[in-house]
C-alpha cells in the first residue's frame, strides 16, 4: 500500500454498528490520539466490558521525555479519544488510573449513542506545523476552547496579545538552543522522523518528513540534509514566524506532578486539539519550554503557577491542513 492510500485508510470514520462487541473499532480511534514523536506508546488489552490502556515502555524518548510525562500524557490522548467514539457507540465509558499499571482502564456500561462534534472531529485533527492567517478568534471561541481544555486538576492559559506570545516565543527559542546543542536530542529525533512514504508505510509510526514541511526524499538524503540545515537559529525562525502568526497560545498546567495528573493533562489536550478541530482551527505543539526541566521551572514562574507543572504548550489558529502522519496495524497495539 502506498503512503497516500496507507492515510486514506487510517483517517476515518469507521461503522459503528458493532462496536459495543468489537472493541477493536474503539482502539482504532484511540491510536489516533497525539503522542510525542508520534510514537504511539500504548498497548490495549480487551476484557469483557473493559479496555485496559497500558505503557508501553519500548517506545520511550528518554532524551526529549526523561521522566516519560509526554508517554504518559499520551495514554490520556488515547483515553479520550477512546471515550469519545464509545458514547457515539452507544457505550459510556469510566476512566480510571491503575496504580499497579501505571495505565488506565475504561469501563463500560450501556448508554444513548451520542456522535459528539468531538468525535466527529477525531479523523480531522492533525498537528499543522505551518504559519497560521492570524486573524483574532470569537470571544465564543475562547471560551469552548477554554473549557475543552479544563480537567480535574488541569488548568488552561490562554494568551492573546501580542506581547505575551512574543514572550512565549523566547522561552521556545530558549528551548531549541538547548535542545539542538543535545546530541543524544538530535539523534532520537532523527530516529523516529519517516523521511518518506515507503519509510513511513513501513514503520506505521514516526514524524513523516513532509508533516514539518520538508520534501519526501531517500533517508540517506534526509539525514545529509538535517546535518547540514539542521539549527537552533533555523528553527527559532520558524517557531517565532509560527507563533506571531497564531491566533492563541494555550498551555495546559497540572495542579500535581504525577502520572495520573500527567494522563489526565493528556485528556484535556486531546479536548482542546479536537474543539479547535471541530471549529475548523488548527493546533501544534510548541512544547520546547516545558521539555527542558530547568527552563519549564522558569516558564512556570512566568506563568505565575507556583509548583504547579506546565504539561503542553500549543499554538492555535488558521492554516492548512498538512501531510498526516500513519499509525500502526491495531493487531500491533492490541495484546
């Protein structure tokens, strides 16, 4: 298959009809969460009346993600996503932590079906790492982004003016200088980017080049290319020609710095990512000031959070919508 028709049939809607018994429809949307590198680090186990969602801890990015927040995060993305497509199932679910997991587990009871603007959203979201039109968002629009974006024990920031993204852009920068002078940075990166579509196909996970703009092209000419264009002073170029297009920075805080609070960060991104979605609006990460823990300390203090954790940091507006990035067989991910 190759990589256009691989997308096709990854980014969609799938009948609903049987669901209820054949929970593997429900993971489908589930893989569709966000996670970092698109590494997609979960397992799903399918139990009478339950889905468990598990770490899996083989994908980890112990260089961008040390103490696995983002991984963690991620189970929460899929969580939602999962929780979205039962209640359109006719299912409803209950999310809880498992301590002795580390994961999550979804319990089922029957309920109305119930096709969210959510859900439906769910084969549309992408991270569009483009400029944005700019243009002001409704006062409306705040707020459903803002209560999307709430959660229990997770807060949301939303800046606007110009002057507070400009500041935001600085912690960013910050962020690139201290991560493109990491080596073992640079090469997990370059590890998990599918530099083309037969790359991609195969690995059914990964960055696809032409996701951050890039042309499709041989890894070898890939990896040439990072080696020689590839800078903290290049990217800061972008990333502050990216924020001064945005229309809003969201960033999600947690009130505790802890798993459970780490998924249900997770959950509260997934929201916000699809809200905007469902507004027709585009989202990506800018998550560089909360991935350097010494430089996320001080975004904290400009946030004025106090103790509390800055889990994601996300631009949000008008652009285009971009190449999609694969996701693996669910005979992959389901045990």
């Amino acid at each position: 298959m190759n990589y256009s028709d691989y997308a096709k049939e990854t980014w969609r809607h799938l009948a609903l009809d049987n669901a209820a018994q054949d929970y593997s429809v429900l993971v489908h949307y589930a893989t569709l969460a966000a996670s970092s590198h698109n590494t997609q680090p979960w397992i799903f186990k399918l139990e009478n009346n339950r889905i468990r969602i598990l770490p899996d801890l083989s994908r980890r990015c112990p260089a961008v993600d040390p103490d696995d927040h983002h991984l963690y995060a991620s189970l929460g993305c899929a969580a939602e996503n999962l929780l979205l497509a039962a209640e359109a199932a006719g299912l409803k679910g209950h999310c809880s932590y498992d301590a002795s997991t580390s994961g999550v587990n979804i319990d089922f009871e029957e309920t109305t079906p119930f096709r969210s603007p959510l859900f439906e959203a769910i084969p549309q979201r992408q991270c569009s790492r483009v400029e944005y039109d700019g243009s002001q968002l409704s006062a409306e629009q705040l707020q459903q982004l803002e209560k999307a974006g709430q959660g229990d024990g997770v807060s949301i920031i939303v800046f606007t003016d110009g002057e507070q993204k400009e500041q935001v852009a600085r912690y960013v920068a910050e962020g690139n200088t201290a991560q493109f002078g990491d080596s073992e940075w640079a090469r997990e990166l370059k590890s998990w980017i599918r530099f083309n579509g037969s790359e991609a196909v195969t690995k059914g996970d990964g960055l696809y080049g032409p996701v951050m703009g890039n042309p499709a092209v041989p890894r070898w000419l890939g990896l040439m290319a990072m080696h020689f264009g590839f800078s903290a002073k290049k990217q800061n170029q972008k990333d502050y020609r990216h924020i001064r297009s945005s229309s809003a920075i969201a960033v999600l805080v947690s009130e505790i710095d802890d798993k459970p609070h780490w998924i249900e960060a997770g959950r509260c991104y997934e929201r916000l990512a699809l809200q905007a979605t469902a507004l027709g609006l585009s989202t990506a990460f800018i998550n560089q000031p909360v991935e350097v823990a010494p430089l996320r300390a001080e975004f904290a203090r400009f946030l004025g959070v106090g103790n509390r954790r800055p889990d994601f940091v996300v631009r949000i507006g008008r652009g285009a919508e971009m190449p999609r990035s694969l996701r693996r067989p669910l005979e992959q991910v389901i045990k």
